[in-house]
C-alpha cells in the first residue's frame, strides 16, 4: 500500500507542467500551442531560447530524481537491491508517465526525455553522464535537440549491455525499454530530421555567427 502511494506521488510529481508554468509566468502563452505543440525542453528552446530551454531542463529532469529519491520513505528497501531496483525504476517511470500524461495539464505534456534522464541520473549515475556526453556533443554539432535526445537514449542500452556489461537483468531490459521509448516518442521528429525539416535550437549563436561571417 504504502508503495502504490508513493507510485502515486511520484506521477503527481511527473505532471508538474514546467514549460506550461514558465510560458505563462513569464510570456503569458501557452506553449503547447506554439512550435511543436509539446510542452517539453525541446519545444521550449525552439520558442522561448535557451536561457527558458535550458530552465525547463532542469526542472524536468529534477522531476526525475526528486521521483526516484521517493524509494528513501521506505527503509525497508535499502538493504535488498533487487527490490529497490524495482522500486526506483517503477517510481520513475510514473514519473515520465506524469510528464508525459501530466493530470495538471489536461494530459497534454512532453516527450519526457529530460525527466527520464533525471530518472536514470538518480538510478545509474555513471551511465548517465555517459548519455549526456552523447547528448551534448550530438546538440553542439548538429543543434537538433530531438536527434541528440535519440542517440543518447539510444546510447544507454549500449552502455548498459556492451560497455559496462551490467548483469543486472532489471536494468539490461530496462535500459532496451526507455531506447524503444525514446524512439517511440519522436516518431515525428524523426520524420522531420530524415526530410531535412527538422528545426534547430538557438543555441551557440556567436558559433554561427562566426561561421556567417567567414563565409
């Protein structure tokens, strides 16, 4: 009982509509009804810039963590790994549902990549530092948000099963479930990269500018 509470929790965690609050606080719109239609990190750097992006960010992931850490009201679990795996995946993952489906939205959320990488932040740190590395040299490269948060999570799996070979079967499946996730959720924006349609984000904006110049 005490767990489906907490499982609760942390999907009323999961629907706090950052991007929502921050567009109307501080632009008065709603940003579901602009760029991709998404109330997500990737949608807010593409409408609002990078300072709200990067702000949004943060509060998404934090949403994951914040859910994860949720498993410390149970003591009980702490000396039994099998069973505070279970549990902290399964708080995240409420947590990206809430996100995703947030009940302070009308269920009108985002693609929950940043909260599901605050989830896997609060589960398998090391590996997720790897993620974000993937994450952040594909976003200075390319500037496309949508393919840096696809190869990042398609980054985990990799990390998990090849590189660090975690024997852990929990987070062998795990891991494969939040890349197919990841893929799943921007089915469209992977349409739009292979069409050429895809829109950057405005970030390294003195990068381009230099590049304009030169040419």
């Amino acid at each position: 009982m005490k767990e489906l509470l907490l499982i609760v929790f942390a999907y009323f965690i999961g629907s706090i509509p950052s991007a929502l609050i921050i567009s109307k606080r501080f632009f008065h719109i709603d940003i579901r009804d602009y760029g991709s239609g998404n109330m997500g990190a990737t949608n807010t750097f593409r409408v609002l810039g990078s300072k709200y992006g990067t702000l949004v960010m943060i509060c998404d992931i934090l949403k994951g963590m914040a859910a994860v850490g949720l498993y410390n009201f149970l003591p009980e679990y702490f000396n039994d790994e099998w069973a505070r795996t279970n549990l902290m995946v399964g708080l995240g993952l409420a947590a990206v549902l809430g996100h995703i489906f947030p009940i302070f939205a009308q269920f009108r959320g985002g693609k929950g990549v940043a909260t599901l990488f605050g989830m896997i932040l609060a589960v398998q740190p090391v590996i997720a530092g790897a993620c974000v590395g993937v994450f952040l040299l594909v976003l200075f490269l390319t500037r496309y948000v949508s393919l840096s948060s696809i190869l990042a999570g398609l980054a985990l799996p990799v990390c998990v099963l090849w590189i660090w070979n975690d024997e852990v079967v929990l987070y062998r499946i795990f891991a494969i479930l939040v890349a197919a996730l990841v893929i799943l959720t921007h089915q469209k924006n992977i349409g739009k990269l292979l069409r050429g349609s895809e829109s950057r984000v405005p970030i390294f904006k003195h990068r381009d500018r230099r590049k304009a110049r030169r040419k």
